[in-house]
C-alpha cells in the first residue's frame, strides 16, 4: 500500500477505471457474440460495429484489434449475405 496521498488516490482511480474496463469488455463481447449468432442481419451487425468503435475511442481495446474485429465481421456477413 503507497504511502504517498498521490499515489493512494491513483489506486483508488486504477480500480474504478479496470472496473469500467470490464464492464465494457463484457458488453463488447455481448454485442459480438449476438452478432456473430445473427450475422446475417445487418442492424445487428452494426450494433456490433458501433461497440467495437466506443471501445476503441474509450481505449479499452487497441485499434488494430478493433479493426481486425470489424475487418473479420464485415466479411463474415459479407459472406453470409452472398449466400
């Protein structure tokens, strides 16, 4: 435990922010697995989409994981509306 009133709030502050982290992970990985079950409709799909950007923006994922995540999904429902 720091000693440091600075430091002691930062922990304060790291644990709020991996709390809200997780929350939205876990919202994320909803979102992407109901799409992912529906590919084919594209209202979900860009439910999915939306998400996967906020999280980028917040910066809870990594861009190019966001982007690899959109880049997979757009060809997976591109794949399912060919059919």
């Amino acid at each position: 435990m720091p000693n440091i009133k600075s430091q002691k709030d930062r922990v304060v502050q790291a644990k709020k922010e991996a709390l809200h982290n997780k929350v939205v992970k876990s919202n994320l990985k909803t979102v992407v697995k109901k799409a992912n079950a529906a590919i084919d409709s594209k209202t979900v799909v860009k439910v999915a989409v939306s998400a996967i950007d906020s999280a980028k923006s917040k910066g809870v994922i990594h861009k190019n994981t966001a982007a690899r995540k959109i880049s997979r999904m757009a060809k997976r429902a591109n794949k399912a509306a060919a059919q």
